[in-house]
C-alpha cells in the first residue's frame, strides 16, 4: 500500500521535465541546418547571462527566432490537448475519449475558420471562437452519446467520430469556395501543423490560459478519479457532481481551442498521452494532470522534429506523424477493450 | 464534530457502555415521515412510478430491510434516504437534518452507500478503491494522511479482507469484491450504512457471512444499516426491522415476525408460501409446494 506522496509527484515531475529538457536541445540541434551541441549549449549560455549580442547572426536566427518558438508553440498546444483529452476521459467516462476523436477539434477548427471569415482583424477573436466551437461540439457529442439517458460507450464514441467527419466536410467546403482568402491551408486545419509562429503577446497570454484552464481542472483532480468509477458513486462520495463536469467541461473546451486555434486539428495526443502516462505512473489523476501535460509537451516537440527532418527539406504536418502513431494505439485500446 | 466521530470505527476506542446493555433503546437516528416521490419523463407526463408516502424510524444499530419483488419501490426509497433525490412530499431526516439537503462532502460523511458494483475504467488495487471512502475528509488535492491509511487498513481488517489490500480489484471473487466495497463505505466512518442488494452476485455462504458481518459492524460502530433485498430468509434471519413494499406503496412496517404473514407476503410476492418459525424464533419462509409428501 503506497499512497501518493508529494515527493513522489514532485519526482515523477521533475524527472519528465529533465526527459523535455533534452528533447527541446535535441529539436534545437535538428535540422536542415545542424548546429552541434556544445553549440548550442554556449549560445544557450550566452543568453543566459544577457549577451545574447556576440551570437554569431545567423545562429541566433535559427536558433532562437525560427527554432526555439516552434519548439515553445510545441510545448503548449502538447500541453493543453493532452490535459484536454485527460480530462474529457474523466468527463466522459470513456478511455478513448479524445478532442480529435470525438470532433472538438474540428468544432474549433470550424470557429476559427468561421472567425477569420468574418472578421479576420480582431486579435483575439480565433481562440474565443474555436472554444466556442470546441465547447458546443462536445455538448453535441455528449448528448448524442447517450442511451436512455446514460453516457454509452459505443455509441459516444460513433457521434464524435461522425460529428467529426461532418464538420470536417464542412470545413473542406468552406476552404474550397472562399479559397481566394488567406486562411491558411486545409491541411492546416484538418491535420494541425505547428509552422506558423505565434505573435509573442499571444504567446504570453495561451501560458496563462494554459495555467489557469490546466491549473482549474487540477483541482478536480481528486473529484475525477472519483467521477470515473460512476457519477452515483462519485456523488456518495462526496463529490459535486455538476459542478466538477462544469469546470472540466469549460477548461478542456478551452485548452482544445485555444490550441486548434494556433496549430490546428492535431490528432491523438489526447489519447495517445494520457495512456502512456497511466502506463507509467498509474490513473491518479493528481499524477496524471501533471504528467500529460509534461509528455504531451514531450511527445509533440520530437513529433514536429520528426515532421521536420524525416523527409528534408519537405516539412511534414506534425498532424500525420501523431495520427500515424495514434490511431493504431486507439485500434489497440479499442480490441483490448473489446475482450 | 469530526475529531467526535473519528474514533467511532476503531475498535478498542470505541464509547465503553456497560458490557450488559447489547441493545438499549437508542435515540432515533433516521427518521422518514411520510415521504414520496414519482418518477416522469416531463412535467405535464403522467409518472411512470410513483412511491407513495412512506414512514419509518431507524435507531442507532438497527438493522433495517427494505423487502419487496422487483419494481416495489425499494431502490427508489433508498435514494431518498441517501439523499441522492429530494421526496416530493414528506421527509427523510437523519439526526434532523433533511439528506437531501446536506452538501455532498457532508453527506458522505454521514451516509455511506454500497451500491450494485459498476464496472471499474482503469485498474485499480483493493486498497486504492477502499482509499476512495475518505475522499469527503479530504480538502481539494489533499494526499492522504498516515492516519487515513490506518482507517483502510482498519476498515479492510473489519471486513475480513486484510489480505486482499494489494490485489487487483478485477482479480478477486464476487463476495471478496463486495467484502471491499463494504470496507469503503466503513473507511467513510458514516452513520448510515445503505446497501442496495449487496447480496445479489453471492452464494449462499457469502451472503450468510456478509449479513453476519453486517449484523457484528452494525452492533460495534452503532451503525444504522438498511438494507435493500428480495431474500425473505434474510431478512427475517438479519433484519430488526423490516419495510416491505408492494408496487410503490408500503404496506406494513415492523419486525420480521410482525411483517411475515402467509397472506400478505403471497400477496406481495404471488408465489405460494408458507410461513413457519426458525429456531431463534424468527419467521421462515418456505415454498409451498403442489405435491406435498407425505412419506416420513
């Protein structure tokens, strides 16, 4: 009997930061441009101490103004979709939910396409309307989900995966008759990619929506190991049902949009993720929060090095690789399930 | 209130009352009064199944059966006691507070249910599962205490199921599996214990042992137990009290010798039975059958 300490959290967490740590290095180093490691190291050391001036030019243009925000960009859409995805697992009750699976993602992808129609000049306007969308698909997916008023496994998992592939329809007509607008490519939105950089305000403001949206379902950690078992069982045990579902539902739909909005439909990492980690380290939401959050960073910033230096110098869609190495998980996890 | 009720499931620590007094009167600890409720798919639509205005009183170590066929109202009543529905008319008010009305970490930690086992998504070990009963003790991202840990442990030991603390719970047996839900429910340190068919997956051995048990906590913690069955013979054989129900309505409350007439329960049952007495004097029901043998 070992009950979750918190040394032991704080060292499964530190231990996975070392692991993104040296895949952030390894991204930086990997390119059509190698740069050795001591390299980096000392450039990365020069900033450090501010005298990021004696860099030699073109260095701190691969390294620190194409590189490094990808790699940051990497970091928190891995972040949020696998947060997102742990979190409609537990809000769903089904192992293999996940934004992309069950057509949040496309519920974004559709509002900030449908955004950039409108009014493509407002700032902020694309996040705010893919979480719109993202928070109205899974209030779809949810009630087409459900059997005689109980969430089924089967049939939730066939009305995301439809609501997916109508929306997805959708937007491949929307692309197709306003192609003459700059909206970025279908590929963009349907696969996700992480090549377009994010303007650096934004950037600050999708950490702090990161913290708090991923800090605000953390606090239900606890709430949700207890909400998988079954929502009876969970309301017995003293959890407020309602009002748990309310705050995952709201800060998952948010973490989805507000990373569809940046990098598009990237796929499987809400799934993909949070099952290695339960693998790792058990279901304990109290972990698995934390360390989703750290392997998805982890699994998206060696996936898009992969999209980038697999096939060079044509660059990939970071979609294709997670989808290459999701969907068979999902296929597993699905059989498994099965038996 | 808390630090009061903490040492209640520990045994050793528990209030020392003469070693005579098995069972005093007891102050009344449950009290349902007249409460109802109804079951409808709208507003405007008639119910689709109504219990009609119950009532009854629970003292403190009373062990209390809900007894009925299938379809009488007895899982409707007991989601009424625990809280989980408010009654349409009437009240159900433990210690004098209405159940439904107590914010749900308070109730879990008065009222402990063992509901009909749902499936588990994600493995879990037994002492995990039995960790979850102090979840309402616990404030947000809390990590249990080494005094939580004692209460598992404790609770494991008070089912019998001490050994099963590091076992998977998809790798254990039917009445091992309902021996650590029970030890959940007692690591709630509640003062209502509801069970809702807790023997229906049981042989007849695990059952026996199961109320036995129930029977042994209900008497050392003061508990309050009821129990929702169909099982006749138990009940009479368990239950102090017995509540039985007939298509949403009571039909009579007391216990089982008082309850147990050949009439009524052919009535509510259709089945032909026929009722005699055990040997503590508790009513026994048999089926009576269309040969009867004569041969000695």
């Amino acid at each position: 009997m070992r009950p979750l300490t918190f040394r032991r959290l704080l060292l499964i967490c530190s231990m996975l930061a070392v692991v993104l740590l040296a895949v952030v290095i390894l991204a930086l180093k990997l390119g059509a441009v190698p740069i050795s490691v001591t390299d980096l190291v000392l450039s990365l050391g020069r900033v450090a101490i501010g005298r990021s001036d004696q860099l030699p030019s073109e260095y701190r243009l691969i390294v620190f103004e194409l590189r490094l925000p990808r790699i940051l960009l990497g970091i928190l859409v891995g972040a949020a979709l696998s947060v997102s995805g742990a979190g409609f697992q537990a809000l769903l009750r089904n192992p293999l939910a996940d934004p992309y699976v069950l057509g949040v993602s496309s519920g974004a992808a559709l509002g900030a396409i449908a955004s950039l129609i409108a009014s493509p000049h407002i700032p902020l306007l694309t996040p705010v309307a893919a979480f719109a969308g993202a928070a109205l698909t899974i209030a779809a997916v949810y009630f087409l989900g459900r059997r005689e008023g109980q969430l089924d496994g089967g049939t939730l998992l066939l009305a995301g995966i439809i609501t997916a592939s109508f929306l997805s329809a959708v937007i491949m007509f929307l692309m197709t008759t306003l192609s003459g607008r700059d909206l970025r490519g279908m590929a963009f939105w349907l696969m996700g990619d992480l090549s377009t950089p994010l303007a650096p305000g934004l950037l600050w403001i999708f950490v702090v929506v990161l913290g708090v949206a991923a800090g605000a379902i953390y606090t239900t950690a606890a709430d949700l190991n207890l909400l998988l078992t079954g929502e009876s069982e969970a309301m017995h045990l003293g959890v407020h049902v309602t009002r748990v579902k309310l705050v995952v539902y709201l800060a998952a739909s948010i973490l989805t949009g507000m990373a569809v909005s940046v990098s598009g439909a990237i796929g499987y990492v809400g799934l993909l993720v949070p099952h290695v980690m339960r693998l790792l380290f058990g279901s304990d939401y109290r972990v698995l929060i934390p360390t989703a959050a750290l392997g998805g960073a982890i699994v998206i910033v060696l996936a898009d090095t992969l999209a980038r230096t697999i096939v060079p110098p044509t660059e990939l869609p970071v979609g294709a690789m997670t989808a290459m190495a999701g969907a068979p998980v999902f296929i597993y996890l699905l059989r498994r399930r099965l038996q | 209130m808390s630090s009061g009720r903490t040492v209640t499931a520990l045994p050793g620590a528990l209030h020392s009352e003469g070693e005579g007094v098995r069972r005093g009167p007891g102050e009344v600890r449950l009290s349902v009064e007249q409460a109802s409720y109804a079951y409808s798919v709208g507003e405007r639509r008639a119910p689709l199944f109504t219990l009609e205005a119950t009532s009854f009183q629970a003292r403190q170590r009373e062990v209390v059966a809900i007894l009925g066929p299938n379809a009488s109202g007895k899982s409707t009543l007991l989601r009424l006691i625990s809280g989980a529905i408010q009654p349409l008319s009437g009240r159900v008010q433990l210690d004098g507070f209405e159940t439904s009305q107590l914010e749900p970490r308070t109730r879990a930690q008065r009222i402990a249910v063992v509901q009909q086992e749902s499936p588990l998504l994600f493995p879990a070990r037994a002492w995990e599962y039995v960790l979850q009963g102090r979840h309402p003790y616990g404030r947000t991202l809390r990590f249990e205490t080494p005094e939580d840990v004692a209460i598992v442990e404790n609770a494991l030991a008070q089912v019998g199921a001490g050994e099963l603390r590091d076992r998977w719970m998809d790798r254990v047996s039917g009445g091992e599996k309902q021996r650590v839900i029970l030890a959940r429910a007692l690591a709630q340190q509640p003062l209502l214990l509801l069970l809702d068919e807790p023997t229906l997956h049981l042989d007849i051995g695990a059952q026996v042992e199961l109320l036995q048990r129930l029977r042994r906590l209900a008497e050392e913690n003061r508990y309050t137990a009821i129990v929702v069955t169909h099982e006749l013979n138990l009940a009479a054989e368990f239950a102090d009290q017995v509540v039985l129900l007939h298509r949403g309505k009571c039909l009579r409350v007391g216990p089982p010798a008082a309850v147990y007439s050949r009439e009524l329960l052919e009535q509510v049952f259709e089945a032909p039975l026929e009722v005699g007495t055990g040997p503590a004097g508790r009513p026994r029901v048999n089926i009576r059958g269309e040969r009867t043998e004569t041969a000695g």
